[in-house]
C-alpha cells in the first residue's frame, strides 16, 4: 500500500490540539516514524521541524485547563533525539536543506529547535 500521499496530510494537521488523548497518541506515531524513517514522512523538512517544535513548545507550558503536554514525557525525549540527530546530521538530512528548514522556522520554533540541538 502506497501512503506517500498521506504523510503530508497527516503533518498538516499535526499537531493536534483539540484532544489530549488524540494529540498525545498522534505525537507517539509521528515519533515512531521518525525513528524508523518513515520515508513519505521525511519529504518536507520545514513542515517536519515546525511540527516538532511545536509538540516540543507544548511541553513548556504550564499545564491547566486551557493547556496540556502534546506529548508525554517518554516521547518527548524521543523526539529530541530525532530533532538533535536532525540537526548534527546524524540523521541522514543534506545539511542545505536543514539550514534551509531552519530559516523557514518562526522564531519561537527556531529558538526551541536550536535549544535542543545545542
């Protein structure tokens, strides 16, 4: 079965903020793939670390009703091991193309993507 299509629908949406359950279940998928290298995941790098830096923004926040972790904490440190891995190029990137996703980054998302990779 050919899912490429479906990657960029899914990192559209991603991440989800209406549910925690959802939001947390959707932020534990998107982490297995990455670490596996789901490869129709991997097509646009800016959507990809824009996605993850807001998963990782989420986790910053105090928690209370009108906020929540997009991600538990296992997950989390997952996913900065993919973001780190990304930026070190461990990850198998073209080190142009992540110095581009990272310009296309807003400055909160740069700043939390650049705080993990240092």
């Amino acid at each position: 079965m050919d899912v490429s299509g479906f990657a960029p629908v899914f990192l559209a949406g991603m991440p989800l903020k209406e549910d925690e359950f959802l939001t947390k279940n959707a932020s534990l998928s998107l982490v297995t793939a990455l670490e596996s290298k789901q490869e129709p995941l991997l097509g646009d790098l800016n959507v990809l670390l824009r996605v993850c830096s807001d998963i990782l923004i989420s986790t910053t926040r105090r928690v209370d009703d009108d906020h929540y972790h997009f991600a538990h904490p296992d997950v989390t440190n997952r996913l900065i091991a993919v973001v780190k891995s990304i930026g070190d190029g461990s990850y198998g990137f073209p080190e142009e193309a992540v110095k581009a996703a990272f310009e296309g980054l807003n400055e909160n998302q740069h700043s939390v993507i650049a705080s993990v990779c240092a």
